[in-house]
C-alpha cells in the first residue's frame, strides 16, 4: 500500500480535506520523474518517445477504467472536462443540470454557456435527483449531467437509472465522477454513461490533468479552437510527466481499493457513532453514500467558525465545498436539499483519503468537541 509521502503534509496534522485535494503520491512523483522532455506532438526522437509514455500513460488508466484508449481525452482536470462535456454535447436543444452539482457544471446554467440554454434539475432532501424528472424534458434535451458522488455530502445519485431515462429522451448522459474514482466502484458501462470526467489530483496524482471519458461514437463540438489533438475534442500540447503521474497514481489507487475502502467505512462508523451521540450535529446522509465523505451540520454554528477552531487543534476540515474561492456563504447544495441559510452555513465536511490514520480519526473526535462548542458559543 502507499505510504505518505514525505513532505506531502505537515506531520503534526490531522488531514481530512482529502476532497479537495489529496496529497501527490510517492508512485505520481517517481512516475512524473521518469518521463523525458518533448513535445509528444512532434516527429523528432524526443517528440516520439514523449509519445511513447504519453500513450502508455492513457493505456494504463483507460485499462484501469475498463474502456478503450482512444476513449480517454487528457484534461487539465475536473473543471475542464466537465465543460467540455456540457458544452461540447449541447447542439439546438437543452443542457439539464442536477441542483448539487460541482460549479464546474452548476456554473454552466448561467449566461456564459456560449448562449446554449441550461436547466435545473431539482434535488430532494437527501440530496438525490428523480431520474423521472428527466423525462419531463424528452423531445428538447441534448446532454444531462448528474454527478457520481457529491463533493460535500458523498451522496451517491442514481446515474445508471439517471442515463436510462435519458437515453429514452434522446440526450447524451454525462457524469462527473471525480469524487467517485477510487473511493467506489467505477463501471462505466454499468452506469450507462456516454461521458465521464476524472481528475487526478483527488486521487494523489499531480494538479493540472484530468481527463474526460467518450464513449465511442459519441460526437462532442470543440469548446475551443487549436491544433486539434486528442481527435479535435481537446486542442493543445498535451502534459506527458502529469499524464504519467496521473497513471501511477490510478494504478496505486486501484490497487489498494478493498483496504482502503475497508479503512475509510470502518472509520467513518465510528465518527458517525460519534455523532449520534451529539444532539447539535446532524449527519447530512444519503442512502447510498462514498464510505470517505461525511458532512455535518451544526446547530447554532458556522461551519467556517468549526473549522477555523478544529484548525487550532491540528485538523484540517472543510466548510462544505472547497471549489467556491475560499468565500464563506451558504452552501448551494444544502440550500438545494431545502435547507434554511442558517442550516446551509453550518456544514463541516470531514473527507478521508489514502493517508488517513487510525491516529487522525483520534485527533479529530478529540477536537470537534470544543470545536463545536466554541462556534456555538461564537454565533
């Protein structure tokens, strides 16, 4: 199994913002290490052996995904791959969103989406779509996005049952599956999806590469013009070291996926056994949930006040969504399951990852008390 590397945190802390980002694994950066320079695009020595680990780079993590090569479109992560799906796969018709969304994809409900029209997709108090709502919009829909696992909750959507209706309406399915990778069972063609995004650096890879999943035979418009490689979807050079680091760091992850699995729900139960035991915290669940992710809400608290706290005490927390330019507001997704702004400001998330330890989940029980009190006390 990965071990830490060193340097990666700060020893003394108890890390559990796995979510936003995981520390760059030790495989990533021998891998990134190892790759030689040039320009994989060009016909020289270099630029062929460049090409070499580029596509032994997108070989490794497309089998590691079970679908093709020529399938996988290299990114510069998440946020990107997600617009190229929504955007690229919307023609004359209609975009529909899930309300929970990354703002990678909620974002694109607003005027910027190049004048294409997006729609809202309503969510219930956990969190879930109605994959019947989808078809109320048969006739006019062209792509649909519903994550795989939602970054603040974990909650797990309904995609296979989300894509079925969709694919009955015509539409293209996309999911953002970053949250997914590595922490549940990825199966794409189980799923039903024609589009899928990743990124690499929640799952210990380096920051700047992702990549976006087309199945075979589905068309996307380019979101921007270039040098039309990876087929005219994605133009630009394309990154061989982070491709490689991308790869080791998959290979790491699927490697170690049943213990650390194991770990993160073993772990996760004793935190919720914790909570059960709080009448303030409400554990913000779903009935299918990534066993890494745990979001609280706190009575007469603000979840930037907990976390603030917990930080003086050497654990790293989140307030909800850490994709929102460190602005402290009411969280779009609570406010979407139909919470109030006072409960949609209260959220602490607690994400686990590949160096979580017996001794952090020690650290946090033992901070979130006077963590809690103090931010009771505060508001």
């Amino acid at each position: 199994m990965s071990q830490p590397n060193p340097g990666s945190l700060h020893h003394d802390r108890a890390y559990f913002d796995h979510a936003a980002t995981s520390p760059l694994r030790r495989e990533a950066l021998e891998a990134m290490a190892c790759a030689v320079p040039g320009n994989p695009g060009a016909i020289h020595d270099s630029g062929r052996a460049a090409r070499a680990l580029l596509e032994d780079a997108r070989e490794e993590i497309a089998s590691l995904l079970g679908v093709g090569p020529l399938e996988i479109v290299f990114t510069s992560g998440g946020t990107e791959s997600d617009a190229l799906a929504v955007i690229g796969g919307v023609r004359d018709g209609l975009a529909l969103v899930s309300a929970v969304e990354h703002p990678a994809v909620g974002g694109l409900t607003s005027p910027w989406l190049l004048g294409k029209r997006c729609e809202v997709l309503p969510v219930d108090h956990a969190g879930l779509v109605d994959p019947d709502e989808v078809g109320r919009h048969s006739g006019d829909l062209d792509v649909v996005s519903v994550m795989a696992v939602n970054n603040e909750t974990g909650a797990c959507q309904p995609v296979s049952r989300v894509a079925e209706v969709a694919h009955q309406a015509g539409a293209l399915m996309h999911t953002d599956a970053v949250q997914a990778l590595g922490h549940i069972p990825v199966d794409l063609d189980e799923w039903e999806v024609d589009l899928a995004s990743f990124s690499a650096h929640k799952i210990g890879g380096p920051v700047g590469i992702g990549a976006l999943w087309v199945r075979r035979g589905v068309e996307l418009h380019p979101v921007s013009p270039g040098g039309g490689q990876q087929y005219g979807i994605r133009s630009g050079t394309q990154p061989v070291a982070l491709a490689c680091g991308f790869a080791a760091a998959l290979r790491a992850c699927v490697d170690e996926f049943d213990t650390m699995t194991a770990r993160w729900q073993s772990w996760r139960e004793r935190v919720m056994a914790w909570c059960r035991q709080q009448p303030e915290v409400t554990v913000d669940d779903a009935p299918v949930t990534s066993p890494s992710i745990i979001h609280l809400s706190i009575a007469g608290a603000r979840g930037a006040d907990v976390v603030m706290l917990a930080d003086r005490d050497g654990v790293d927390l989140s307030a909800g969504s850490a994709c929102h330019a460190g602005v402290s507001r009411p969280s779009p997704t609570m406010l979407a399951m139909g919470k109030d702004e006072d409960a949609a400001s209260s959220g602490v998330r607690i994400s686990m990852g590949y160096t979580t330890t017996d001794a952090d989940i020690d650290r946090l029980l033992a901070a979130l008390p006077a963590a809690i009190h103090k931010a009771s006390g505060a508001r």
